[in-house]
C-alpha cells in the first residue's frame, strides 16, 4: 500500500454567499460524479461528497469569524469563483490568508487554490 493521501476535503468559496451558492451548483452540475448531501437552508454550508469519497463544502466569505465558520475542518484545497470582475482576490485577500493558514500542505502548492470559472 502506497503513503498517498488524497484529496479529501475542498473548501468552496465566492466573492458573497450568492456567488458561493450559484458557482457550486453550477460546479456540481459539471461534476456528475459529485452529490449534494445537504439540503439547501438559507445561511448554511453547502456540502457535497465525490464518488471517490472527497467532501466538498462551501464557506460564506461575508461571516466576520471565518475562522468559526470553518471549525475544525482539515482543507486540503480552496477553489475559488467569481463573475467576470474576479475581485475575489482583492475583496477577501485576508480571509484567503487566513484559510490559507489551515490548508493540510498535502497537495503540490500550485494546487492549493484554485479558480473555478463559470
């Protein structure tokens, strides 16, 4: 048995919760293979698991204790969406820092944040 660990848990994140919500969807509609396991309830995570056992769930970036929101979550990846002006990067640099800081460190750095575009 090989001393691989894969992807296990992605974090999802727009630039407002409306953006989070539609870019996940529209990223679960591209990826037949992964589920939605929760239902939809104004203000909550959405999460969603992968054939391959992989979780999937979004985080508000507006909630001012991103930190709470996140708990005790192992991240091992961070996709990022956004509409055509793609201010993510500058609205919630600080936040993007601070998910950054609890990333696993189990993947190649080049593919800890990604950007998902719809």
């Amino acid at each position: 048995m090989d001393n691989v660990r894969y992807i296990e848990t992605i974090a999802f994140m727009g630039w407002n919760i409306e953006l989070t919500r539609e870019g996940f969807f529209h990223f679960l509609d591209n990826n037949k293979e992964i589920r939605l396991i929760n239902k939809p309830k104004k203000g909550r995570s959405l999460r969603a698991v992968g054939e391959d056992g992989t979780r999937y769930f979004t985080i508000n970036p507006i909630d001012r204790d991103i930190m709470r929101e996140i708990g005790g979550r192992r991240i091992d990846q961070l996709i990022l969406c956004d509409d055509k002006r793609k201010m993510i990067y500058a609205e919630h640099r600080e936040i993007i820092c601070k998910i950054r800081s609890r990333l696993t460190k189990q993947i190649p750095k080049e593919y800890e944040i990604l950007f998902y575009e719809y």
